[in-house]
C-alpha cells in the first residue's frame, strides 16, 4: 500500500498536479458527469411526455374518423374523407418530426453547454509547460 502511495504520489508530481487539483478535478468531472444524465434523461422525458400526448391524440382522431366513417351511406363520401385524413396527418407527420428533431435539438445544445464549461474549466486548470 504505501508503495501504492510513493507511486502515485511520483506520478502527481511528474505531471505537475498536486493532489488538490486531481481531487477538485474529479468533483468536477463527477458534476459534469451528472448534469448530462440529468440533461438526457430531461430530453428523454420530454420525447416520452410527446409521444404519449401523440398517442393520444391520434386515438381519439381515429375513434372520431371511424364514428364518422361508419355513419356514411355512400362509397363517394367514405373516399372523400379517407383523402381528407390523409391530407390532414401528412401535416401532422411533417409537425411530429419537426417538435421531435426540435427537442433532440435542444438536448444537444445543453450537453454543448455543458462540455464546453467542462473544457473551459480543465484547459484554466492544466499547468503550463
């Protein structure tokens, strides 16, 4: 153990680290660590929080959509209104992809927010050769 010790006692010095450093550097590594999980599973929070309120929406659109459906007498008005729900969830679809890439987009951002002030703090904190 206490050759353990001498060793990396040796090693903080070759690389001119004191043992303060590499314990702030660790606790900010740990903290920066943390905040991403907290930054992912917020972003995946969301996407389950979207797709639950799609899920929902799209089932009462389809129980409406059949109601109505099976209230036409005519072939003519049953086509008619397949062709308006197609016309109307293509709209839908182009929206659902947009507000999904929007709140990945946004994830992103923050883990680049968070990266970065990690960069920032441990290029301060390298000494200088």
């Amino acid at each position: 153990m206490q050759s353990l010790r001498r060793t990396i006692q040796g090693s903080v010095r070759m690389t001119g680290f004191t043992s303060d450093q590499l314990v702030a550097s660790s606790k900010a590594t740990a903290t920066a660590m943390f905040a991403l999980a907290n930054q992912a599973f917020h972003g995946c929070e969301q996407m389950i929080q979207f797709n639950l309120h799609a899920a929902r929406q799209a089932l009462t659109e389809s129980g409406s959509y059949w109601s109505e459906t099976l209230s036409y007498k005519a072939p003519e008005q049953v086509i008619a209104h397949h062709t308006k729900l197609l016309q109307s969830s293509t709209g839908k679809a182009l929206s659902y992809g947009g507000q999904l890439a929007a709140i990945a987009s946004n994830t992103h951002a923050e883990w680049l927010k968070i990266v970065g002030s990690q960069v920032e703090l441990h290029s301060r904190s390298l000494p200088r050769f």
